[in-house]
C-alpha cells in the first residue's frame, strides 16, 4: 500500500468517525480565501460540498442569523489575530430551505514561521435539540420561580386572614392546614398534567369523595382549570365543604350536597353548589373569611363573579367563570385523585369562617 492509499484510508475513517459523531469537516485556506466544505458539513448547513470563495468569510457570515452575527464574527477575527484555537456558536439560516438551525463552529489555526494566519481546520455541530432543550429549562426555571412566588403570596394572605378569623391557636391551625392541603390538592392534579390544567371533577373528587359519602355529588361536562383558576377553585371548595361540615347540610345525618357544573354558552363556565337537609339557615351576623374569599377573591381569580345566598333550606353559591379560566384538554391527564378526609374543626362564631 502507498503513502497515498494510505493517506486516503485514514481520510475515509476520520469522516467515517466525524459523521458518525454528527459533525462536518471544513477547511478555511486563508492565503487562497477559499473554503472546503465537506459533504456531511453540507448536510448539516445545507450548503453546496466542495470548494468556494471564503470572500474573507462572507461565504458563511450571510447565513448567519443578525442578531448572532456580531459575536461570531467578533471571536473569528480575535482568534484569527493572535489565538491558536476557534470556537463560537451561532444560529444559521440554511440556504437551501430556509430553515434556522443552532450551529457550533469549532477548529485549529495553522500560523507560517511569522506567526500569520494560513489556515482554519475545524468542525460543524448542529445544536439545535441541545439549545432547544437549554431553552425548555431556562422556561421551566422561570415559570417554576414565576409560580413559587405565587404560592408563597398565597400562602402568606391564607395565613394572614386566617389568623384574624380565628380565637385560639389550635382553630388556627385546623383552618390554616385545611386550606392549605386544598391548595397541595390542586398542585398534584397540576403536577400530573405537566401544569397544563386541572379537571374539575378531579378538584371535586379530591375535596367532596370522603365528606360524608354518600350525600355528596358532583356532576357538569369534562372541563380544564388553568393553573391559577384551579387553585382557587380548590380553595373554594374547601371553604364551601368545611361550612357545611361544620354548619350547614353535612352537620347533620339528612344533610345533602350537589355541586354541578355547565359550559357557558360565551366560554368559561358556571358551578353552582346547593345544601339541603340540613339545618335551617339564616344570614350570617358578620361575613368569615370564607365568604370573603368566595365573593371576593374566587371570582377575580376565575375572571367572573362568586355570589353566595344564605336560604332557609340551604346555602347556595354560584361561581361564574370567563373563558379565560378554561385551559385546553392536556396531553397527559392524571388518575382520579384519592379523596381527602375531612377534619374536625373547632367550632368557630360563624358560617364561613
């Protein structure tokens, strides 16, 4: 075997090893300005193969994105004037198809006796699914600090305005856990579904299934929450729920509630929960924290409105959503969620406390 066929074997493993890694050969003479580019580089780039014009780097510079294009142009020329290696990476416009690809340029410069520039040897990544990736988790870390600080917000204002409406320590506690495991909830079901929306017959499930089965029901069509309506929707529930254990239909033997729920014919949606069996109601003396959060804070949160009527055979609240409550149906949809036990609260001074 030749020096030469053996110059070409080894030429045939390399760019048997470099496609296999998924990267293209290029090779810059820069006393000729011509560029080389390999077969796979062309794949890669959607460039033709073969040897062209560099024009001093022109021949690549004018499919690379504009906003990237100072930066790489900037490390190429700092390289080229006094460094040994190259490295940059860039988004490039395929001239073929017009498509934009993540692109990083990689290589070694060849200096003569005098230390200039003769050529530029290097590699061709496409990096697209990497920065893409990159991108999906920088997304995620901001939406994950996005909504920590919503539900530490929340958490803080659940604690504050629980603390006002209760005498003693230990109904504190009660009414704080309970509001806040509505809350934990609807996170799960949120959670299962890749934050992109929970039911509302999963919320229903997960606060009515273990309150006095078999007087509870919930029925309405197959609706998704986004995030932040459900989170308020959880927590009117347990409001609702936890006034009913403690004063109103679910107090006594006889008690039932319904909770239904229909689509809005202009988007959004209407939930209306009823009481009846159970004692005799009247209006409250003064308004508790529970009723304060249904008229007041779960329609906002639902962009709608919340109304709750105090009738002798039983509580009756409407909550009226806006289409922008409404989440579209996720790909992944969680399990039926396991009930929560209801809690025994201290008796508070009055309903919807």
């Amino acid at each position: 075997m030749t020096l030469k066929d053996v110059a070409a074997a080894h030429r045939d493993r390399l760019e048997q090893a470099l496609q296999a890694a998924g990267l293209g050969e290029f090779d810059w003479d820069l006393a000729r300005d011509t560029l080389d580019i390999s077969p796979p580089m062309a794949t890669i780039t959607g460039l033709r193969a073969g040897v062209l014009p560099a024009k001093r780097g022109a021949a690549l510079d004018r499919h690379i994105h504009p906003d990237d294009l100072e930066a790489a142009r900037g490390a190429r020329t700092a390289a080229l004037a006094s460094g040994d290696t190259f490295e940059t990476e860039a988004r490039f416009v395929r001239p073929d198809d017009g498509r934009t690809v993540c692109l990083r340029f990689a290589g070694v410069i060849g200096r003569d006796a005098g230390g200039k520039a003769e050529h530029l040897t290097g590699i061709v990544e496409d990096i697209s699914a990497r920065r893409r990736e990159d991108d999906g988790r920088h997304q995620l870390m901001a939406e994950l600090d996005h909504r920590v600080k919503n539900v530490l917000a929340t958490v803080q204002a659940l604690a504050q305005q629980t603390s006002k409406q209760t005498t003693s320590l230990e109904a504190f506690l009660t009414n704080f856990s309970g509001r806040l495991k509505a809350m934990a909830s609807a996170n799960e079901l949120l959670t299962a579904a890749r934050w992109r929306g929970a039911a509302i017959d999963h919320l229903a499930a997960a606060e009515l299934g273990a309150i006095a089965p078999g007087r509870t029901r919930w029925d309405g069509p197959e609706l998704f929450l986004t995030p932040r309506a459900a989170n308020a929707l959880a927590l009117a529930l347990h409001e609702l729920a936890a006034n009913a254990v403690k004063y109103g239909a679910l107090s006594l033997e006889s008690g039932r509630v319904d909770l239904r729920w229909t689509k809005a014919s202009e988007g959004g949606f209407e939930l209306v929960w009823s009481e009846s069996g159970g004692p005799r109601v009247a209006e409250p003396v003064r308004r508790g924290f529970g009723a304060t959060l249904l008229e007041q804070v779960t329609g906002r949160e639902l962009n709608g409105e919340a109304k709750v009527e105090y009738r002798p055979s039983g509580v009756r609240a409407t909550l009226r959503a806006g289409a922008p409550a409404l989440a579209p149906r996720p790909e992944t949809l969680p399990e039926a969620p396991a009930p929560r036990l209801a809690e025994a609260a201290p008796v508070a001074r009055a309903p919807m406390a």
